[in-house]
C-alpha cells in the first residue's frame, strides 16, 4: 500500500473557520452558564451552525434556576464565525423514548438536510443517593436521560449518515462523562455515575460501528466545571484541588470537544478523555 504523501505547507496552515459550511447538534445546550452553551459558541465560532435543544422544565426545579432560551440563542448566534451559518433551538424531553430521534429528525430539518456534529451533552442532575438510598425510580430516571437517550440518538444520528450520498467524511460523536472512573468515584451518586460508566464503556464498541459511515465518537470527561452550581467554602476548597487554583470553566471541555470535531481529529476515536486541569481528589 503507497504511503501517504507528507501535508503541503499550505495543508499545514489552520484555517480559522475549521467548520465552515458544517453543521452541529448540541444537546442540554440551555443555559448560558452550562457547558452545552460554551460548546455550542465554540462551534459556531469554528464556522458551523447550531441547533440548540433545550428542556427548561428541568433547570426551573434546579437551584441554579433556568435561563431565558431567546438569551442563549443570541448569545451563540453572537459567536457565529460564518455569515451563512445560523443558530436554531427547540425543546425536547429525552426522558421520553421517542424523543431522542425526533429532535434528530428536527435538527436535521432545521440545518438543511444534513448533520455533521452531534455532542451529546444533556444529563439528568438530582434525584439520586448514596449505595443506601438509591432507588429503582432514581435507576430509572437516570438510566432514561442520561445513557438511554444518548444512545437512542447516536443510533438515529447513524442512520441519518447512512442516507447520505456519496458517503461523506467528517462526522463526529462525543458524549459526556463525569469521573467516575478515577479515584474515589462518586459515591454519593450512583445512579448517575452507572449510567456515566455505561457511556464511558460503550464508546469503543460505537467507534468500531460509526467507522464504517466515516465517523468518529469520542467521550469526554470535563471534571469538576463551574456551571453556577455551587458557592461559599465548599467552591473554594474545591478550587484549591486545581494546581491552577481555580475550577474549570465551560470553555474549557468546549475548546476539547470543538477541536474534536475538527478534521484535525479526524484520526482519534474511541477515547475517553479526560480534561481536568490537573484536578487532585
């Protein structure tokens, strides 16, 4: 078999609109303080546009509250790097079966026909417990929106790139994880952290499948991410535990997950990544 030849200098230089003409879906993208937001603007800072999903429902009965979604849609639509990219949003409840391939079906209708980009960011947060308390309704609920509708829409999201004509290179998958995995885990939440693991271990299995339609799926663990989410004594001891002496910020995994959806990555698959800044549990 020939070698490749070596990049022209020319195929060196980056481009600075790496996604230009691309298009992306960002689930739990609905809050300007969330990691979903932070990728979606890199994203379409990189030239791609966005569809944004959204459940407000969930934010409202968390203590950090909701967000207006006409304020994240301007806010995304302010970072777009290409003039003929655009930004669309629309809401769905993952905990429902069904949804995960019709907010596929939408996005795809909304960015003209086709999907390149799917980060499946969006996570059920509360209702769990410790090894004592876990119950088979909070099994369930994270079991739902957390690894259920993850997999339902990288299911849908394959079939779509199978409809494609001629086979068309570039497609991306990355999916969340959270830790679990390193040190002490997260033993007071085990419901999310077993269907956290399950993404996290099926991720080489689906990088073997989506090769063949020329796609990548990478899963990244973001680490401790300030989203708004805690304050006081427990924020700073915290902080203390990054040798930078701060937490992560959403930007920070969206810089990760946008350049794995470049073409700069195109030869890295199957990985769980983690990016935490050197954080020490």
């Amino acid at each position: 078999m020939p070698r490749l030849p070596h990049p022209t200098p020319e195929a060196l230089r980056r481009d600075p609109l790496p996604l230009r003409g691309r298009t992306a879906l960002v689930t739990g993208a609905s809050r300007r303080g969330g990691i979903g937001h932070a990728v979606a603007r890199r994203l379409a800072a990189y030239g791609a546009s966005v569809y944004l999903h959204h459940h407000v429902p969930h934010d409202s009965a968390m203590p950090w509250g909701a967000d207006r979604i006409e304020d994240v849609i301007a806010s995304v639509t302010e970072a777009l790097g290409d003039p003929e990219a655009h930004v669309v949003a629309g809401p769905g409840d993952l905990a429902d079966p069904a949804a995960p391939a019709a907010l596929l079906d939408r996005a795809v209708d909304a960015l003209g026909g086709r999907l390149d980009i799917l980060v499946a960011n969006h996570a059920l947060s509360g209702s769990d417990g410790d090894l004592d308390t876990v119950d088979a309704a909070m099994l369930d609920a994270h079991w739902a929106v957390d690894a259920r509708s993850v997999l339902l829409l990288v299911q849908a999201y394959a079939r779509h790139r199978a409809t494609l004509e001629p086979r068309t290179p570039g497609g991306r998958v990355v999916t969340m994880t959270s830790g679990q995995d390193i040190a002490s885990g997260m033993p007071g939440e085990i419901a999310y952290a077993l269907q956290k693991g399950a993404l996290a271990s099926i991720t080489r299995s689906l990088a073997t499948t989506l090769a063949e339609q020329a796609v990548t799926i990478n899963t990244v663990n973001p680490g401790p991410v300030d989203t708004d989410y805690m304050t006081g004594e427990d924020y700073d001891a915290i902080a203390a535990m990054f040798p930078a002496g701060r937490w992560g910020m959403p930007d920070d995994p969206a810089r990760l997950i946008a350049w794995l959806a470049t073409d700069e990555a195109d030869w890295v698959t199957g990985q769980v990544i983690n990016s935490e800044g050197g954080f020490r549990r």
